[in-house]
C-alpha cells in the first residue's frame, strides 16, 4: 500500500482511498506503526451494547447507522444481511437504517462527515468498518480518526452505542492465518480497549475456513467445485458466498450482547491521542458570493445527481484564473471533492511554498468522491491558496496503464476542479474565492 506525499515543510498531502476499492492519484511510500499484536480473537464484548438492546427491550424505535466503505456499501452485503436479521429478530421493534457508506474511503474522511451524514440523524447503534481502507496508514493517524469518531459520538449523544467491525482484504489474509489481527485492526482495537467499545473482526473465520481448505480467497466459483469462494476481486465478498459469512459472524455475537441491556450514558475519558480529530468538521462553501469562475451545478445536472446524498452541493470550477484562498488556525486542512475525465490539476500554495496537485489518475474514466489533505502543520496560523491551472496534460498516457482508451474526447477537454467541502481539524479565520 502506498500513500501520498507533497514535499512541504512538514506537511503531507495525502490521498484517500483504499487497498483496492479505491486507487491513489499518485504514490509514496509509507510505513505502518504496529501496536502490539492481538490474537485472533474474533470477538470483544467488552462494554457491549446496553442502550441499544435496553430500547429493543422496551420495543422502541431504534436508528442503526453504518459508517464504512465498499465492503459495508454492498446493496446485497453483511449490512443489509444484519439489518434484516435485527428486523426479523426482533419483530415488535421499529428500526431505521442509516447508510453512511462511501467506497474507497477510510476513516480519515470518515470522521469529517459524522456529524453531518450519521450523527444529525441520531443513531442508537454505530457500526464502523475502516479496517481495509485503513490500510497503509500510521496507528498514529488512525488514533487521530478513529478516537474522533468515537469521541464525536459520545458528545453528540453520550447514550449511542458503537460498534468497532473488521473485514480484510487479501493482502492482510496471511496476518490472520498467522494468528494476528492486521495492523490497522490493530490500532483500532487500542481505541475499542480504551473505550469500551464492543468489536468483531468478520475475517477470522473466513481465515479459518481458508486454513481448513474450505475455503478459496480469491478465485471464480465455477472453477472451484465444493469449495466456498469468497471473492473475485481479493477484496469484496460475493454476495452468495462471502458477505453471508460476515453477516453471520455479526449476528452470532449480537445475540450474545443482547442480555446486556441498560440505560447508562458513556463517559467520555481522557483522549487516548491528544491530537484526536474530534473537532473535525466539513466546510460549507454556500456563504461565499457568487463569482464568474465557479459555479455551483444545478439540481438537475448528473454528477449532483449521482453524488447529492453525501455533497448537497458542488462547485466546478476550470478557468485558469479560479482561485481559492483560505486561512486557518490549525493542524490539518482537507478538500472533499470529485475526480474524473474532467479533472485537472492544481497549484497549491502553503504559507509561502507553492506545489501541484494533479487530480486525475488511471481510475479517472468516471467520477468519483474524494479527499486530499494537508495534515501534520503546526497548530499554528496558515494560509492556503488554491489555483485552477486548466494545464493540459497527456489523460490518454495515464489511462493507458489500465489499458482504458479515450472514447470520447469531450469528456476529458476541460482540466478543471469539483469541490464539495473543506475538511478542518481547527478554526476558519476566512475563506474567499476569485
């Protein structure tokens, strides 16, 4: 797994994205911390999940919101699998499903978009599921992430309950045929341990039934006669064969944690990272005034139609003469934005140090949601400034190493940027664009 590095003083520029649901623009290489090994104990009871089972007890209205990437996005997955067991479980309870899933994306975007996409729609049960596309980053970072999520929870409803799940990708397989979580599980089960926080790790036995030659990883169903093929892709399980395993891991030790039930608030303890992300927050572009080079796409164009669930709006901008300037009192500064055939490339300017950002990749023949950050800076004032440079650039040459052609040169002519959303870690001082 590689990771993304602009070379400012003491800053990275980094990517988000996934083991191989999602791609990078471009690569660097990194290094993962490891905590100390965890056995491959499938599951954690540890606090449980008394609220949420307290209100499936008094026949209540539950929320249950799922966080997560790809392997949690699966229309015919583990998450739909649990939710209709939970449904069929306990008929006399009213439950709402809250999807919060986005492909490719890892906790870093993840706890952006709490309080906007899961927390504003109050949620009694919390499954995050990162794990994959987490790969690749420090511990450090994924304290940073993971404890924001959690701690972001408990202040907006202290009596939510979380859940931490665990899937894996082929890359990690031999970890847990070792007898050891992954390193980002890892990470995450020092937050879970640190909190409390009930977590199941869904792979352990798909890794059981794979050392027990029941099981192929990765391969096609019709080539392995009697076995259970698990994925196609060394990722996401197929419906038939993989997710049906995970959900019932899932549903196993719900049922265990049913007889723990009360009404008993979490408290919040001291950070296990004091440079947590629970202040992270999404930065709204809708009080800018209105400039000739952006435009806000309207209600009834495509990609806001595609994407309007997690980016209500979205701001296009492609002459060379658009700009973004932002100052901020902070550690980290994000962009939540689409790339695609019509992305381009970015000049941006960090106190004083000027570098490009090209957003646009091999993966770039359909659009896609996105992130890129500045993180690691001082806590410190900071300017940033961005610049649509509309530089053209060989598209066919990048696409060409997946073997993709250009079969419609309009959709690749402009050289431009989608943005949603800034993603902050500190305090706005102000934003203005030209």
């Amino acid at each position: 797994m590689k990771r993304t590095a602009l070379n400012f003083p003491v800053v990275l520029i980094t990517l988000l994205f996934s083991w191989s649901c999602q791609k990078p623009l471009s690569t660097g290489a990194t290094t993962f911390q490891k905590t100390n090994s965890s056995e491959t104990q499938e599951f954690h009871q540890r606090g449980g999940l008394p609220n949420f089972f307290q209100k499936v007890k008094e026949r209540r209205e539950v929320n249950v919101a799922y966080i997560g990437g790809s392997i949690t996005e699966a229309g015919d997955g583990w998450r739909s699998l649990t939710f209709s067991w939970l449904r069929i479980n306990y008929p006399q309870t009213s439950f709402n499903e809250i999807n919060a899933t986005i492909g490719g994306t890892g906790s870093n975007l993840g706890v952006f978009r709490m309080d906007r996409d899961v927390l504003a729609q109050k949620p009694d049960l919390v499954f995050v599921e990162f794990a994959v596309n987490d790969f690749g980053r420090t511990a450090e970072q994924l304290y940073q992430s993971m404890e924001g999520i959690v701690r972001k929870t408990w202040k907006a409803n202290p009596n939510t309950d979380i859940c931490f799940v665990y899937t894996l990708a082929e890359n990690v397989l031999p970890d847990l045929v070792a007898g050891k979580f992954q390193a980002s599980a890892q990470a995450m089960e020092a937050i879970a341990d640190h909190y409390q926080i009930p977590s199941i790790h869904m792979g352990v036995e798909v890794a059981r039934l794979y050392k027990e030659g029941k099981l192929v990883f990765t391969g096609k169903p019709e080539e392995n006669p009697g076995k259970i093929v698990f994925t196609t892709d060394k990722t996401h399980p197929l419906s038939k064969s993989g997710h049906p395993i995970y959900a019932s891991v899932v549903r196993k030790h719900l049922a265990e944690m049913e007889s723990v039930t009360a009404d008993k608030p979490h408290a919040l303890p001291n950070p296990l990272a004091s440079n947590n992300w629970e202040t992270a927050q999404l930065v709204s572009l809708a009080e800018l005034p209105p400039s000739s080079h952006w435009q806000k796409l309207p209600t009834d164009h495509q990609l806001v139609k595609s994407f309007s669930k997690f980016m209500p709006a979205i701001y296009k901008a492609t002459s060379p003469d658009a700009v973004l300037r932002v100052r901020f009192k902070g550690t980290t500064l994000g962009f939540y934005d689409l790339v695609g055939p019509g992305s381009g490339i970015l000049e941006m300017t960090l106190d004083g140090e000027k570098k490009e950002v090209q957003r646009f990749d091999q993966y770039c023949h359909y659009y896609r949601k996105f992130s890129f950050y500045l993180e690691g800076l001082s806590d410190t004032a900071h300017e940033v400034t961005v610049r649509v440079t509309g530089k053209a650039f060989d598209k066919a040459a990048i696409l060409q190493k997946r073997n993709i052609k250009i079969d419609d040169p309009d959709r690749y002519a402009e050289n431009g940027w989608y943005l949603s959303n800034l993603l902050l870690v500190g305090k706005l001082v102000s934003l203005q664009w030209d």
